[in-house]
C-alpha cells in the first residue's frame, strides 16, 4: 500500500462508517466492521484497479464482511437495535431547528424500512453511488437496482409525507 | 456526480403517461445521457402529473443527502492506515480499537500443551488464541490469493498433503509450530478421536485450516478452508460447513489431552 492509496482510504473512512452504521445499525458492530474493511483493503491494496473507484471496491469489501459476520451471528441469539430502543439515541440539543427534525424524521424512515431498501437508498442517495457501481456492489442486474431503488424511494417518500 | 448513460423508458413513445418511475427516477439521480434527459424534461415541463412524480424522486435523494454529515475531526483510524502505508506492503497492523486486535505472532503456547478449550462438546479448540496468530499468518497469505477487483473466486487449496503437512500431522504436538515447505509455518491445533477411533488431527498452515484423521491408508483429508481475507475467517475451501461442522461430524467430543495425543501418535 503506498502513501497515495493510505490516503484515499483515510480520505474516505466516514464513508466506511456511515455504511457500516447502514448495515449493523449497532455503533459497536460498526466499528468492527469498519476495522475489518480497512484491514482487508490494506492487505488487498496491490488488487485495487486504479483506474476504478475506490468507494465501491471498499463498500464491496465492508458488504461482504457483513455477509460473513451476519452468517457467524446467526445463533448467537437476538441482537439489540439501537433504533428499536429510543432512549438509547442522543438527545438533540436543538429540536426546535426543522432542518435537524427532518434529518429525524428521514433517519427513522430508513430505520422503518426493509434492510434491502434501506441498504439500496443508503448507496445511492447517500454514498452517491452510480447504478452501475451499486450493481457490482449488491452483485445484481442494473435492471434489480433500478426496481428495487424506485420501490425504495417510494416508499420513503410515503413515509416522510412527501407527495 | 457524473451517471452513468443508462437509457430508460421507452424509446420512441414519448407521450408523458408512458414515462415510468424508474425513467424518472434515472432523470431525478442523474444517471440518463443527456439527450434522454432533455427530452424527458421537455415532457415534464408540460405536465404537472410528471412534475410531482418526478418531485418524489428528487426529494427522497436531497433527504438522504443530509446524512452525509461532515466528519468530526480525523477518524481514528487514519494514523493506523499511515502507518500501514509506511509499514511492509501487506503488513497487517493491529489497532486497538479491534476486538480481534492481533498481537505478534506466535502466541501458540510451546511444550505441547494442546490449546484446550473447556470441556464442551465437539469444539474448536484455541479458539481465542488462534486468531492472532492467524492475523499475522494470512498476510501472507492473502499476497498469494489476492482479490480480483470485482472477482471473489475462492483460492484453490492444495489437494493433499504437503510432505510437512504429513510430517506434522506424524509427529508434531498440538500447540507447537514448524516451518512449512512453502516458508511459512503451520501450527497444529488440536486432537481428536473420531467415534471409530481413529485419530484426527487440526491444523493451520498460511494456507488453509485443516482436519485430517488417519485411516488404513494414512492421512485424510476431512475438511480445508481458506482464508478468505486478512485472516479474519476461513471458509471451506469446498462444500459446505465449518471446521467446527466437521469436527461434529467425525464424532470427536473433546480435544486428546497431551498425553493422550503422545499415545495415539506413537501407535
């Protein structure tokens, strides 16, 4: 790994953990993820085509991770969400500010949504990922991405009232 | 950002009630050529019902920007990465913000001590301390299988046993550690008796984590994973089922205590 790629991946860690957050919703799992990534995109520096992105091979690498973790967890009984307990959530200092309710309002919307949906709208509309690369990362057709995401966004948009 | 020149919808027919949600979708996330683009926006134009279909679309994806927050200062990782980058190429760098955090190898106690769990049903033994030794282990390993980019093929494993392998698995006591053909080492982790008696035998090379138990013919191959990246796992190499699978499956109940282990050996 030389300087340059250190520093394209340093460059993007809050991406690495936004998703991350995405996929286990637990601030603990999270950062397991999110060290594991970086180990693996470490180790794996030299297979990283330069002339393709960085975000989704290092998204590919997080996801998959997930899959591995989610698969070992499996039967080690019911994991705690931080959206299903309220109280465990920061208080926000500033409730008055609409802008800050709204950012609310959209994060509880996600948290409501199937994990496929939520997963789908965070790569897009968050990471601003291209259908192209969002389809190398799920490992789906273009034409799955774009079904999927439109339901998505649909039913986002019911859910934050938006007509 | 830039899309890609995706061409949705439905060609020719332009009235403005065949524009579906995915073409507007498309337009609103900016992944339609520029063309299509204009041409859909000349439709939408003259139609209010489209404006506030297309709205949705556009709005869903200017929400979920706002979660794209500005980070905090520097995230903790990054003097880990730099430091990586100063590091060997594929050095693998603890930090101790993991819950594997993997210390200098080798961790396997000496002296023959199998690395016993307690006593629980069929079980990988060591588990614990496997780990680190695996972390630094697969560094080198990982050079050899690397990752295509958007490739995951599975690495084959070697098919038999390595002329060390069949050393080890005669003689080498569970805990220790001996060099491998290929220069890197292999650490015997535990053994166990099969429910016909037979004796089997787990261990790790760079490789692969292996259950060999000996039969008539001589070793066996029972089960080989790889790692599949930066030693966090292996992954059966082929079929189904993890060590502890095959462990179960050969109806071992616990590991052979040292002394136990020495007996069967010298059989």
């Amino acid at each position: 790994m030389d300087a340059a790629f250190a520093e394209a991946l340093i460059a993007l860690l809050p991406n690495l953990r936004r998703y991350a957050l995405s996929l286990t919703r637990r601030a603990d799992q999270a950062d397991d993820l999110v060290q594991q990534t970086v180990e693996r995109a470490i180790a794996n520096a030299g297979s990283h085509d330069p002339a393709q992105r960085l975000e989704p091979w290092l998204f590919r690498i997080m996801r998959n991770g997930f899959i591995d973790q989610t698969r070992r967890q499996r039967s080690a009984g019911v994991q705690l969400d931080v959206h299903d307990m309220p109280e465990a959530l920061p208080i926000d200092p500033t409730p008055a500010l609409e802008a800050r309710l709204m950012l609310r309002n959209v994060e509880t919307a996600m948290a409501e949504l199937h994990p496929e949906q939520r997963e789908i709208l965070h790569l897009v509309c968050v990471e601003e990922m291209t259908y192209a690369e969002t389809a190398r990362i799920l490992d789906i057709p273009i034409g799955t991405v774009m079904s999927r995401l439109s339901r998505a966004r649909l039913a986002l948009s019911e859910r934050l009232g938006i007509t | 950002m830039s899309g890609g020149t995706y061409t949705a919808g439905d060609g020719g027919k332009d009235g403005p009630m065949q524009i579906d949600d995915e073409t507007l979708m498309a337009l609103a996330d900016g992944e339609l050529d520029p063309a299509r683009a204009e041409e859909l926006r000349r439709a939408i134009a003259a139609d209010p019902e489209l404006q506030s279909r297309l709205h949705r679309f556009q709005e869903t994806r200017r929400l979920l920007s706002g979660l794209r927050a500005d980070p905090k200062g520097e995230d903790p990782l990054a003097a880990m990465i730099r430091r990586s980058a100063t590091a060997a190429p594929t050095r693998i760098v603890p930090s101790p913000t993991a819950s594997h955090a993997a210390g200098p190898r080798p961790v396997l106690p000496s002296g023959g001590t199998p690395l016993t769990a307690p006593a629980r049903a069929p079980r990988r033994p060591a588990n614990l301390n496997r780990r680190p030794w695996l972390a630094a282990a697969a560094s080198a390993a990982i050079v050899a299988i690397g990752l295509g980019w958007w490739e995951w093929a599975d690495a084959p494993a070697p098919r038999d046993f390595s002329p060390a392998e069949l050393a080890a698995l005669d003689a080498l006591p569970s805990g220790q550690v001996q060099a491998s053909d290929d220069g890197g080492e292999l650490a015997m982790i535990a053994s166990f008796r099969g429910l016909d008696g037979a004796l089997c035998r787990e261990y790790e090379t760079a490789q692969r984590a292996v259950l060999a138990c000996r039969e008539a013919a001589g070793w066996t191959l029972r089960h080989a994973a790889v790692p599949e990246a930066a030693g966090q796992d292996y992954r059966p190499a082929s079929g189904q089922g993890s060590m502890d699978d095959a462990i179960a499956a050969i109806g071992a109940t616990a590991p052979l205590t040292p002394e136990e282990e020495a007996a069967a050996l010298r059989e």
